[in-house]
C-alpha cells in the first residue's frame, strides 16, 4: 500500500488551509510540513496496524496481519477455515517442532479455566501470533528447556521471553 498520495495530499491541503492565512502563514506550513511527515507517516501505520488487529479480532480464526518493508506496509489475509471445527490453523515454520521439521501436524483438544485462555489470548496478541502458535511455542519451550521430567507442577517463567527469526 502506498501511502504517499495520502502523506501528499495531507501537504496540499495544509497549503491551502495556510494559504487564507496569508504569506506568513504559508511559509510557516511550508517550515512544518517536512518535519511533520515523519509523525504523519507513524500515525498512519499505528491506524492501520490498530485496523488489522481489529478485523483479526472479527475474522478469528482467520486473521489480518500488518508488515513493514522498507516503508510501504503491506496486509497479509489469512482467511478462516471452512470449518475450524476440523482444521487446524497452520503452524508457522519457524516454530521449533513444527510439521515442517517432525512431519505432520496433530490436533490435541484440553479444558482449562476461562481466566487462563483469556491470559493465553492476550499474551498471544502481545506477542502478534495466534493462539495456537503461541501454544506451540510455550510447549516447546517447556520441554526443550532441559527438564522434560519436572511435569505439570513445574512453573515456566513467562515474563521477559523474546522469539527472534523470520517467518515465511
């Protein structure tokens, strides 16, 4: 998405408004309007990164994502499943353990308190992945962190944990 048509057109119409300003005014939007492309530049991305996650909310389980290259954002769709029910959403490449390094992928059905899926939804949505990478990669955490025997009632700290890497 280019959004330089709307950064210029954002500049024409400060022009104008200055123009009935006269020429001091004029010249004092010609002064702002340089530095003040770099806030209007950062103000669009946080409105369309703030859209993207809005709509994910309304598609779930499909979602919409916001990336960066260069500076022209780009949204990715993942549409929903025909029938979540029975298809479980893929798990992203970079995810250790995932099909693509152990083979094919299993579904696994667990109860667990409302509290607890409303604070695993959340640290998913901070950490910008769905649900069940998420889940992917907090279980793999838990056994590749060299304990694989400590069981349920060992507690995996959460806070100040940081994954790096690209995914495709």
């Amino acid at each position: 998405m280019d959004l330089t048509q709307y950064v210029s057109s954002l500049r024409h119409e400060l022009a104008v408004a200055a123009e009935a300003g006269g020429d001091d005014a004029r010249a004092l939007a010609e002064r702002l309007t340089a530095p003040l492309e770099s806030a209007v530049w950062l103000v669009m991305l946080d409105a369309l990164s703030t859209a993207a996650a809005e709509i994910s909310r309304d598609l779930a389980p499909g979602s919409v994502d916001l990336r960066l290259r260069g500076r022209e954002p780009t949204f990715v769709v993942t549409p929903p499943t025909a029938d979540p029910a029975f298809t479980e959403p893929a798990v992203p490449a970079s995810v250790p353990g995932s099909a693509d390094e152990e083979g094919a992928t299993a579904r696994i059905s667990f109860r667990l308190t409302e509290h607890l899926k409303s604070r695993i939804e959340d640290a998913a949505g901070q950490a910008g992945l769905s649900v069940n990478a998420w889940l992917v990669r907090a279980a793999t955490s838990a056994l590749e962190s060299g304990d694989p025997g400590s069981g349920p009632s060992r507690r995996v700290p959460w806070g100040g944990q940081r994954y790096t890497g690209w995914v495709s």
